[in-house]
C-alpha cells in the first residue's frame, strides 16, 4: 500500500503484490516470459536452501527470455556469519543460520550461486564478492563485511 500511495506510482507499469516465494506460486496476473528485470536485494538469504531452485524456477517463468536477476545478498564469511561460528548453536545447516529474533540467514559462495542459476538455465553476466571494512569510530572497531553480486539472464 505504500508504493501505491506514492504520487509516481503508475499501475499500467508496476503491479506490486505479497508473496512467500519459497512456498507459493507467483499470482497468476503476471504472464509467463512478462518481466525483463528481477531484483533480489537480500531475498535468496532468507529461504531454506532446499527452497531456493523451486523459487527461482517460480521467477523463470515469468522473465522474458534475455531477461535478468540481478542479486546482491550476502558472501560467505560476512562477518555476520563468523559472528555465527563464534558463538556456536545457530547453524541450522552448511552455511545457513538462525537468528536471534527467528528470521534465517544463508550465506553464498560465488560457485554455489554460479551453479545453481547455470543449472537452472540462466547464465550469469557477473558475479563476484563485495568486500567492505567498516569502521565504527566511536566503539574503535572494525567490522568485515562480505556481500555477493550477481547479474543472471535467462537464455
């Protein structure tokens, strides 16, 4: 409701909508091969591994053949994740974590992600690591983080 209520919300352009990717089918009122770009900006983190292909075989259907995900979620030892091994008791699986509030966290190597679109029949554009030193000046630490970024078509 709140990108409608936007003043350049146009509906004849974007059709917005909930959906749990993971466990449903996206609404029929988007046309098979319809969409040209799919942004994922830290989606595929938070499903289950054995749910990421069937989502992203859910998205394949409705991209335009020449039409791409973009990715941007996050890398294998983000800090987040080594915060994780630290403390022990959160893995719930090979790379996969549970948070403190319940939400899940997975975090992707460049050839899981590579594979796994490649399988799927996308081929990827780029992919690679972003690799940041933060600092927090007041607390005097520095903080590793490590997200991916990916451009996938679909042939």
């Amino acid at each position: 409701e709140i990108i409608k209520k936007n003043n350049e919300f146009d509906a004849n352009k974007c059709f917005t909508f909930v959906c749990d990717m993971a466990t449903q089918d996206l609404p029929s009122t988007i046309p098979d091969n319809s969409v040209d770009i799919c942004m994922l900006i830290f989606v595929l983190s938070t499903i289950s591994p054995q749910a990421i292909p069937t989502t992203i075989e859910r998205l394949k259907r409705v991209i335009k053949p020449g039409g791409f995900i973009i990715i941007r979620d996050y890398g294998l030892y983000d800090m987040t994740q080594m915060r994780f091994v630290s403390k022990g008791g959160r893995k719930l699986d090979e790379n996969f974590y549970v948070r403190a509030d319940g939400t899940r966290t997975f975090f992707f190597s460049i050839e899981y992600l590579k594979n796994l679109f490649n399988n799927l029949g996308f081929e990827e554009e780029y992919i690679n690591y972003d690799t940041r030193e933060l600092r927090n000046r007041k607390r005097l630490i520095s903080m590793f983080r490590v997200w991916i970024r990916a451009k996938f078509i679909k042939k």
